[in-house]
C-alpha cells in the first residue's frame, strides 16, 4: 500500500521535490508479506506502459508520455 498523502505533504512542508517513481505494491495478507505485484505510479499524463517480462512486477513497466 502506499501512503501518498504522506508523500505530498512531506514534500510541501520540507520543500524536497517528489520521487519520480513510486511503486505500488500488493503484498499477502499474513506474514511473511510476500510481494504478489507490483507497478509504477507515474506523474500525469504518463502512464504505465507493459514492455515485457513478469507482468506482476514493475520492472516490467515504463512510464510513456499519454499521446494527445
């Protein structure tokens, strides 16, 4: 799970510029919370974009620009 509320108002109140890639997760329920799947989160309007391999894990994604 990811807090992004955390992340913005981390970034706000110390002025640090926020992480290009934030990767959202799912994990199991019970421990030891192994990873299921996993994806970039990219800044709008990109989107993430399968470019091969395991499609559960976010190496196998790229953030594209969205085209108009």
């Amino acid at each position: 799970m990811v807090d992004l509320l955390d992340r913005s108002t981390t970034g706000a109140s110390d002025a640090i510029a926020p992480l290009d890639a934030l990767i959202q997760t799912v994990k199991e329920a019970t421990p030891p919370l192994a990873l299921k799947a996993s994806r970039p989160m990219c800044r709008y309007p990109n989107y993430p974009h399968y470019i091969g391999g395991d499609r559960y894990l976010s190496d196998s994604c790229d953030c594209r620009n969205a085209a108009p």
